[in-house]
C-alpha cells in the first residue's frame, strides 16, 4: 500500500522487514515467497531510481526461480521481463532486449503465439 501510495522509503522498510522474515522461515534461496519479496523490493527500488540495487534483487529471484523451478516456467519468464524493465530505465536498451526476448521465448513456448482475449 506503501508503495502505490507513493511512500516509497516505507514501502522499502516494510518489503525489507517481510524479506527478513520469508529467509528466517524459509532459508535465503529455498522458497518462493523469498522470491516475492525479492521481487518487491526491487519493485519499489526501481520506483525509488536505485536502478543498480534493483537489479541485485531481481537477480536474486531469477536464480531462486530457476533453482526451483527450471527454466520453463511463467515465473522465470516474469523475472526476466523485470530485468528488462530495469535495464529499459536506466537507457541500455540491448540488455533489456536481451531479457524481454527470454521473457517471450518462454511464455510463446508455454502459452503460445497468441492468445485469446
């Protein structure tokens, strides 16, 4: 709520404080809810501008993600198109074309081509 608020230095000591405790329950790399607390703060320091930090956090998740769940799984897609939004901000347009390009591989191929609305 923090967040959409647009209280950000909260939103970043709540997410924190909620990162703490998903580590403390579950270990630092052994379950998703550490990846969605990953994903959140790096939500909000993206919001924030801490563009490098986001990163970090991202990263973090995505090799949660593929630990846990492999390489073909709407999640790691998802943590891939996150990067690319960071990169996309911070103007290096080839990484995030990289990471958005690996989002895309792997929704088409579990979802497919297209999708009916």
């Amino acid at each position: 709520m923090y967040e959409s608020l647009g209280k950000f230095e909260e939103a970043l000591e709540m997410y924190t404080k909620s990162l703490e405790i998903e580590t403390r329950n579950h270990g630092v790399d052994s379950h998703l809810d550490v990846t969605k607390s990953l994903g959140n703060l790096g939500n909000v320091l993206n919001d924030m501008g801490k563009h490098e930090e986001t990163i970090v956090q991202h990263q973090k998740g995505l090799e949660i993600y593929l630990k846990l769940l492999g390489n073909e799984h709407l999640h790691v897609a998802a943590a891939f198109n996150n990067l690319g939004v960071v990169y996309y901000s911070l103007g290096q347009y080839e990484q995030a074309l990289e990471y958005y390009q690996k989002d895309l591989d792997i929704t088409v191929r579990l979802v497919g081509p297209t999708t009916e609305m």
